[in-house]
C-alpha cells in the first residue's frame, strides 16, 4: 500500500471538485487515483474539520499524524 501524499494546493481542488457535486470517482478520475483513495482522503477531511473537535481549521500537515500511526510515509 502506498501513501497518496498530495500537496495543499491538490487537497484545496479535491475539495472544491466535491463541493461542486462531483462524485469520488469523477474526483478520482481527475486527479488521476481511484474513488476508494479520494473516499479516504475526503472522510479525513471530515473527521479532522469536524466542528465539535475544534474550530474547523486544519493544522499544516494534519494527515500526517494517521499515515504515521498506520506506518505510513509522512
């Protein structure tokens, strides 16, 4: 298995491409992974920006905590 390490930037237009109504395998299919990949990354985001855990900020970097605790690269 492999880390999908995308930049801030990327993770910024998946977001939007969602935002817009697109599916995770129309997202997926546009940045070039797969609909399980954008599934995951997207419920990350979920999770981390979730309103009752904290203001709904990101910190930098906020994925890399989980790849590191599944041993992931990061």
């Amino acid at each position: 298995m492999s880390a999908d390490i995308r930049t801030d930037a990327e993770i910024l237009h998946i977001m939007d491409l969602r935002d817009i109504g697109l599916t995770c395998r129309e997202i997926g299919e546009r940045v070039g992974t797969t609909k399980d990949a954008m599934n995951g990354l997207l419920g990350r985001i979920d999770r981390a920006t979730e309103p009752s855990k904290h203001d709904g900020t990101m910190p930098p970097m906020w994925w890399r905590d989980g790849l590191s605790r599944r041993g992931g690269n990061g």
